[in-house]
C-alpha cells in the first residue's frame, strides 16, 4: 500500500513538473518569436519601403551622355540606394510577360519609353524626399515625367508607426503574461509540498534552509524549459533566414546572441524569484491555513 501510495507521489511529481518545465518552454519560446519580431521589425519595414519605386521616364531625342550624368549623379546621391536603367525593349518585355501578349503586335510599334528606376534608401522614402528626386529629375529637359505612387508611401509609413506602437504594447502585455503564467505554475509545485514545508519549519529548519532546495529545484526547471524555447527559436530563426534570405536576419548576430541569452536568462530569473515568494508565502501561513 505504502508502495502504491509513493509511486503515486512520484507520477504526480513527474506530471507537475513536466507541466511546469512545458509552460515555461512554450511561454519563454513565444516571447523569445516576439523578440525575433521586435529586433527585426526594422529590417522587414525597410525592405519593403525600398521596393518603393521613382520612375523617371526619358524623352527619345535623350542623349546617352545626359542619360549617364542623370544615373552618374543619382548614384551618388546620399538617399539613393540603387539606379536601373530600364529601355523600352525591356519595358516591352517586361509587360509581355506579365500580360502574356505581344501588345506591339496590334499597335505596330513600341509605344514606351526609356526609363531609370530609382530606388531609396528606407529611412529617405517620405513624400518630401520622393517630391525632391521628382523635382531635380524633371528640371533636366531630357526628362518627360516622374512617377511614383505617394499614397503608398504615406499609407506605408503610417502603418509602419502603427505596427511598431501596438508591437510595444503587445510586448510588454505578453511579458506581464508570461511571468504570471511561470509564476502560477511555480506556485502549484511549491502548493504540493506545502506540509513538508511545514513539517521542515517545525522541527526547527531556517526558512533559507527549507527554501533552498525548491529555489535549485526551480531554476533547473527553468534551465530546462529555457533550452527548449530556445532549440524552438533557433529552428524557426534557421527556416525564416532560409526563407526569406533578403531579410539578412543574420546580419547583426550579436543582437541575435543578446536575444537568446536574454530568454535564458529570463528562464532562470522568473523561477527564482517566483519559488522565492511561492515558499515565503508558505512559512508564513499558519498550521491551520494549509488546509485551505
């Protein structure tokens, strides 16, 4: 019987902390993407603000030398990122493939034009910056017209500020979660042992004896749950910078390495601290009160 009893004990043992060592894993795991997310956000709001696209169309009596002076002092302009001189047979090919027509085949001759594609740097794409290359592009006489879609800039920045406000909001909200979360699930394991708690203070054990071996007892949890949410991390950083190479997620490794060595750092500090009160709770309470 006493051996039923203590196999019991040690099933209920093994499922409470195998509970806690999972919701520190998938808690910590979730904050860790969150972290991907936030140290990347940058990264990915750049790269689609600089497929943004200035269309300078040229007038055919341009001459090739004004064409190179126009690429030649856009390249070096401080806001541009890259320059594509596009000829109106590419434009025509362009456009066959996207419609899978041969439209010169009905108008009988090629009505495009030669055109430069500038594109911007990503902190440089703002209507004021867009309005000056339009401005210096059409003050050239070789040059017919400037195009560019301004209300996708604007509506882009506009969304841009938006994501990264409520992304700060749900980061610090899901933090809050996550410690509650660890802590609830702490405060549960130390709930079992609450008698052997008592016991312990009664025969005369200091509270930093009693509260010694569930603090370790946690922080290996922790150390356990915090490995896990990291493998996760690094298979779904490995598949995203596969993914979408151009992202450059491995661009700045040291953020990288701060973000998981903040994860695990994390993992361990909010098992300590919430073993720490879970069992000072304990030896507070009265003989009577463990029963409630």
């Amino acid at each position: 019987m006493s051996s039923y009893f203590e196999k019991q004990q040690k099933r209920r043992l093994i499922s409470s902390y195998f509970s806690v060592v999972l919701s520190i894993a998938l808690v910590l795991f979730l904050l860790g993407l969150l972290g991907i997310i936030l140290i990347n956000a940058k990264k990915v709001s750049d790269h689609f603000k600089e497929q943004v696209v200035v269309t300078i169309y040229l007038k055919e009596n341009a001459k090739d030398i004004e064409i190179k002076q126009l690429e030649k002092s856009l390249a070096m302009s401080d806001y541009v990122k890259s320059i594509e001189y596009v000829s109106k047979e590419q434009a025509a090919e362009f456009m066959k493939a996207e419609t899978g027509e041969d439209f010169m085949d009905f108008v009988g001759y090629n009505p495009l034009q030669n055109s430069i594609d500038v594109y911007l740097k990503a902190d440089y794409v703002t209507s004021e910056y867009l309005e000056t290359v339009s401005v210096e592009a059409l003050n050239k006489k070789f040059v017919d017209e400037v195009s560019y879609d301004n209300d996708l800039v604007n509506l882009m920045n506009d969304n841009v500020k938006k994501i990264s406000f409520w992304v700060l909001v749900i980061s610090a909200l899901f933090t809050v979660i996550a410690v509650l979360l660890i802590n609830s699930s702490l405060r549960l394991s130390v709930y079992s042992k609450r008698f052997t708690i008592k016991t312990m203070q009664m025969v005369g054990a200091t509270k930093q004896f009693i509260r010694r071996p569930f603090i370790w007892k946690s922080i290996r949890l922790g150390i356990i749950g915090a490995t896990l949410a990291l493998i996760g991390m690094a298979v779904v950083f490995y598949y995203l910078n596969q993914t979408f190479p151009e992202l450059e997620l491995l661009a700045n490794p040291i953020l990288v390495i701060l973000l998981f060595v903040f994860v695990f750092g994390l993992g361990i500090i909010i098992t300590w601290i919430s073993t720490h009160f879970a069992t000072q709770r304990f030896l507070n309470l009265r003989t009577d009160e463990l029963y409630y």
